[in-house]
C-alpha cells in the first residue's frame, strides 16, 4: 500500500505541478498571497498519498473525515486540471490557425495589398496595429477572470454531483427484447445493482434505503454484479449486513468485480454466500418456469484472468454444459468480457465497473475503454446491458451521471 501511495503521488504530480503553472502563478497577486496558494495546492496533493498509506481498513472519525475532504478535493482538481487542459489546447489552435491564416495571406501576395491598405488609412510599417503595444490590464483582467472561472466552475460541478451522490440512485426501467425467448419469461423482471462499493464512505445507513427500494420493485431475480467492497470482511462485515435482506423468487446472484480481489475475494464470496447469495463464478443454473427454461451464468472479473490459485474469468467454462436451446443471461462485472461472452453464445449480459464515467467530464471519455460504458448496446450481436453503479467509487460525487438501480424486463422479441 505504501508503494501504491508513492505511485498515485508521482502520478499525481505532474497535474498539480501543470495547474500551479497556469492558474496560479499567471495571477496578478501579491507574493505572500500567490506563495499561499501554492502552499495549499502542496497541502491538498499530499492528501491523497496520506490516505492511500492509512489503508482501506482503517477507522475513526479523523479517517472518515479526511476520506470525504481527500475525495472531494480530488474531484475538484480533476475537473479543474481538465478544464484547464481544454482552455490552453483552445488557445493553442485558435494561435495556430490566426498564424496559419497570416501566413497563406502572404503567400498569397496579401503581405503588399495590406501595406497599400494600411498607408492609405494612415499607418506606416513603425506604427501597424500588429505592432501595437498590448494593454496589461486587459490582459491580467482575462488571466484572473480565467483562472476564476475554471475554478467557480469546478466547485460548482462537484458541489452538484456531491448532492447528486448522496441522494442516492434513481431507478432505470428498461425493456429488453430476445428473440425466441420462451412465452413463460415474457415480462421476467430482473433488478440489478452494482458497484455499491460499501467501505470508505458508504456504510450500512447508506445502503439500506436501497435494499428497501430493491425489496420494493418485486423482481424475479436480482443481479449483483459486483464491487460490491471496499475492505476487509472483518472491517465491513455490519455495513455489507443489510445486503442479507435481499431475497427473489429465482434467486439472488452474485458475480466478483475487481475491488473483491483487492479486498479478499475468497472471504467476501463466503460472506456472500452466508448472506444468502449464491456466488457464481464460471458456472451456471437453469431457472425453470413450467417447460421453459433460461440459464443464467456468472464470471468472475475480467482482470481475474492468469491469476494464479484463482478462478480465472472464463465465459466459455460459464457456459458449458448448459441446454442447448435456452437462451442465456450472463452477469460479468466488465463490459469488456462482452467479446468471450458473445463467441460463448449468451443473448445478454449484465455488467456494471464503468460508473458511466460517474462525473464531468469523465463522463464523456469513458466510452473510449469500454465497449458500452452505460445503459443498453450491442457487441458482436449480443445485447450487453451496462448498469452505471448504485452508489460510488472513491468521489462522493455523482454529477450528470446519477447512480442507478436497473429495473429490466425481458420481452419476447
């Protein structure tokens, strides 16, 4: 862990290092306020190390406190790096095409046709406006007022996503369509939940008002498709406690995400199953309605693969042995097990791990890394279904992207 720390603290450097260089020290400050500002931007980064090296395990006020003040302040600065970045890379193209646009018109001759005009209006080749002095008030007025509103802009953001965070995930109804689905599991109601991530800021006073809206809905099944920790059993084992009320008339079913395995995947899987899941990992069950039947598989996580002593993900292995002709479901953690899953012949699968990107802007990226970063899409013609988290990673903040429990329906197609 304390190795971990060093590495997030070089990597988190060089942003800081690029935001004191243009937003701070471009401002028009005295040099006892401007050394203020740095030495509060060193203060806020060695946050993030400190924490990191405490461990997720550790407890006690002070440790909560300085999860939410490290979290946010984290948030903040990403928002507030990115706006930044996107300002000077503005800057850089709209210089680049002025310079472009001088340059081809005196390519074009224009160099003489504008000395002509400029003498005509009075101006000589000492006193042509492009020679003219720049005002500096303008100049640190625009610096200040930048610099400004990137960071009212930045605290805005976070402000609106913490509130959006802690109110909770907001139920999303969606219709799934598969072909030759048989008639008795037309309107089959399935309700996912993912990436609750209880540890760190989220405890059992947290989730519980989800399980009670889980309850609520009335599934035929639930789906728990991982990271569901963030901690040792021992540290977490009262606050994953209201997990053990969910109940579904075919089941309730988990699949292991990659924060399991920073947490002791082999204790939480039979924490799981003490609490009344059934923990599925490469494997299968047949859930029967008179006649019809409808497999429904599970994979551990994508970033298990190679792992020595462990399951490795395999949606081939998930898949063996089941009927022929029942279509198949599969709960995988990660989108990207969408490629296997599609070649092992699933019809749909059910994933969580992206958060939707969770806040701006990341939101608008993470749709790069994943195959489907959220809601419903389609790989290789398999249907995948990626939930955005019910509660949060790291952040507590959720903005433009709300946390989510899934209410799916299957429908004959």
């Amino acid at each position: 862990m304390l190795r971990f720390a060093l590495f997030v603290g070089l990597f988190l450097a060089l942003p800081h290092v690029y935001v004191a260089a243009r937003v701070v020290r471009p401002l028009t400050l005295g040099r006892v306020s401007k050394l203020g500002l740095y030495g509060l931007l060193a203060a806020c980064f060695a946050l993030g190390p400190l924490l990191l090296a405490l461990g997720r395990d550790a407890t006690g006020p002070f440790v909560l406190a300085l999860r939410y003040v490290t979290w946010t302040y984290l948030a903040f600065f990403s928002v507030l790096f990115a706006v930044t970045l996107a300002r000077d890379l503005g800057l850089l193209v709209t210089r680049a095409a002025v310079r472009l646009g001088r340059w081809a018109g005196r390519a074009g001759g224009g160099a003489e046709r504008a000395a002509d005009t400029r003498a005509a209006d009075g101006w000589t080749t000492e006193t042509r406006p492009d020679d003219a002095p720049r005002d500096p008030g303008r100049r640190a007025f625009l610096t200040n007022g930048g610099g400004a509103l990137g960071a009212g802009f930045s605290a805005l953001s976070v402000g609106v996503g913490a509130v959006q965070a802690r109110l909770g995930p907001e139920v999303y109804e969606v219709e799934v369509r598969i072909p030759g689905l048989p008639e008795a599991f037309d309107g089959f109601h399935i309700v996912q939940i993912s990436d609750v991530h209880v540890g760190m800021t989220i405890d059992a006073e947290f989730i519980t008002p989800i399980v009670d809206r889980v309850l609520a809905l009335g599934p035929d099944m639930i789906a728990a498709t991982g990271d569901f920790v963030d901690g040792s059993v021992a540290n977490l084992r009262r606050d994953v406690a209201p997990l053990g009320r969910l109940r579904a008339p075919h089941g309730v079913y988990f699949v292991t995400g990659n924060h399991e395995y920073y947490s002791g995947v082999d204790a939480w899987c039979a924490e799981f199953t003490r609490l009344g899941m059934r923990v599925l990992e490469n494997e299968h069950v047949v859930l029967t309605h008179g006649d019809a039947r409808l497999v429904v598989a599970g994979v551990t996580d994508y970033s298990s693969r190679g792992r020595r002593g462990e399951k490795g993900s395999d949606p081939q292995g998930a898949a063996r042995g089941a009927p022929a002709d029942a279509k198949k479901i599969l709960l995988a953690h990660q989108p990207r097990s969408a490629f296997e899953a599609a070649a092992a012949g699933f019809d749909l699968q059910l994933s969580g791990h992206t958060h939707g990107g969770q806040f701006f802007p990341w939101n608008l990226f993470v749709g790069l890394v994943h195959p489907v970063s959220k809601g419903l899409g389609v790989v290789d013609g398999m249907q995948v279904y990626v939930n955005r988290g019910t509660c949060y990673w790291g952040p507590p903040v959720r903005t433009m992207v709300p946390p989510e429990i899934t209410s799916m329906r299957l429908r004959r197609a």
